[in-house]
C-alpha cells in the first residue's frame, strides 16, 4: 500500500500544488527554456559548459539538489504533516539493505555489460585514469550523487506517484505518467541533442523501471540504489563529450558523436537489462500479484485508514 500512505497526512489541493511548484519549478523552468532557444545557441551552451573544468561542471550541476531535496522534505513533513518514512517506504522503517543490495546490483551488472562491450569492441573507448582527479570524483559522487537522486525519487516515485495515485485511485496511472515527467525533466540533457529523440526511450524506461521497483516493493528504497548505482558508474565508469554527466572517469569514449553502437546499448538496457535487473529482483524479494500491484485500484482513505488501525 505505497501509494496509500499518502492518506497519512494533509492532502488539501493547494498543499499539493504548493509543493508541486516550488519542488519541480527549476524543471518547468528549464523545460520552457530548451523549448524556446534555438538548436544553435543550445549547442554554444553545451560548447561552454564543456570549457570549464569535469568537477566543476559536476559540482554545478549537483549542488542545487541539496536544497531541492530539503526543501521538498520540510513540505511534506511541516506543510502535509506526513512522515518522512510514508514518504519512503509502506514499512514500519526504511530498509537500508534494500538501497545498498540495489546499488551493489546495478554497479555490479554495469561492469559486467562494460566489460563484455569493451573486449568485443574496444573502439573510441580509451584509459582515462588520472589518480588524484579520480580520487576528487569519487569524494563528490559519493555526497552530491545521493541527494541529487533522493530528491528525483522521493519527487517522481514518491510524492507525486501518491497525489497522483490517490487522486485517480489507481496504480496504472501515476505509474506511466510519472515516468514520462521523468523522462521530460531530462529532455534537455546533451545525449537528447545529440541521439534525438530516441534517447527518450532510455529516460522513460529508466522511469518506468523505477516505478515497478516501487509499487512491487511497496517502497523507494531499490529505486533509490538502482538510481544511485546508475550514476555513480555514469560519472565514475565512462564519460564523453556528449554525455550529461561531464567526469574525470576510468574511461573516455573519444567519438565525436554518439554513434550507432551507443544507441543499440541503449536500447539494451531498456530490453534486456532492465527487465534482468527486475527478474532478479523480483526472486530475491519474493514478489508475487503483478497485476494488482501495478495496475490495480488505490484504496479510499477510510478503507485504507481502517485497515492500518486493525494491524
């Protein structure tokens, strides 16, 4: 009952678009404005974020989550008189083995698919080892990275999966259109200007596997260190000058654009190992109902709150 524990605290409307705005305001922002600038000068933007130095450019783009995170927490928390927990998980108490079971997954199979891709065709993909600037990037990931994919987790699968869910009083729903918020907010990333559009598949998939994570579990937490373990190897593993993520990584792929084989891996990802990962997943923890826990009806708050009062 993830999506129910939003009854847990005050949902009055202009609570929710309170939130909504001031939480998600830099993304509409951000949208609007890739929307209006022209290909050319979004090109000479890229072109000078590539000038300044990788941990720079990372800083810079992490840092905002801090507060973006917080101030997301203090609305639900003061604003909706909600726990962080039911914001979190449908558990008495969040399951840390959880985050860090997904985040050791995810790293684990990044390695194994980049291994495998490298010995097959190690073309444009060259060492890029620098000691003391790795040693920097690992330190940044490793405090900005949490907030910056807490705060898309707890905006995308955990806040607005339940307004939404409670709203329309189903699971579908909220579920696919979470996932393509998700993928919009990242629309103006440099693979999209660079891919196309097709790249999109990858962002709404990315969601879409999220969102099943969260309502299968009844919680964030294997989302949380699905999304944590994906970064962490964007910024640490592979960078390039088309990637979102701009690094001082182990590895550069040296292509001047994306070419076909970092589409067809794409595509990869979204059919073959996001449905593993789940696979996988989906024995450790047991899962069974898929239907309803996808698809099925949210509860009504009085029938939700009389069930929690008989436990």
């Amino acid at each position: 009952m993830y999506i129910e524990q939003a009854y847990k605290g005050d949902n009055a409307a202009w609570k929710v678009i309170l939130t909504v705005l001031i939480s998600t305001g830099i993304f509409i922002v951000n949208f609007i404005f890739f929307l209006m600038i022209s290909p050319e000068d979004l090109e000479k933007t890229y072109e000078l974020m590539k000038k300044l130095p990788p941990i720079v450019n990372l800083v810079s783009n992490l840092a905002p989550f801090i507060f973006l995170l917080l101030v997301l927490i203090l609305m639900v928390v003061f604003l909706h008189k909600r726990s962080f927990i039911s914001l979190t998980t449908a558990r008495n108490k969040i399951d840390f083995s959880r985050v860090l079971f997904s985040t050791g997954l995810t790293i684990l199979l990044t390695l194994v698919f980049f291994a495998v891709g490298y010995f097959i065709n190690p073309v444009d993909i060259e060492w890029n080892f620098k000691p003391l600037k790795f040693l920097v990037l690992v330190v940044v990931s490793l405090i900005l990275f949490p907030f910056q994919i807490g705060f898309e987790e707890y905006l995308f699968r955990g806040y607005l999966m339940q307004q939404i869910g409670i709203l329309v009083k189903n699971k579908w729903f909220p579920l696919l259109l979470t996932s393509i918020m998700f993928g919009l907010m990242h629309s103006a990333n440099p693979e999209v200007a660079e891919m196309g559009y097709i790249t999109m598949v990858l962002y709404i998939g990315f969601g879409l596997l999220m969102g099943i994570m969260t309502l299968m579990d009844d919680g964030l937490e294997l989302a949380l260190g699905f999304h944590l373990g994906n970064n962490l190897m964007a910024a640490l593993l592979v960078t390039s000058d088309w990637s979102a993520i701009q690094a001082d990584s182990l590895f550069r792929n040296t292509a001047e654009s994306a070419t076909g084989d970092i589409v067809q891996e794409m595509l990869i990802s979204v059919f073959v190992t996001f449905p593993l990962i789940l696979f996988v997943l989906s024995k450790k923890y047991k899962w069974t109902n898929w239907k309803e826990r996808l698809t099925g009806k949210v509860l009504e708050k009085e029938e939700f709150l009389a069930q929690e009062n008989n436990l």
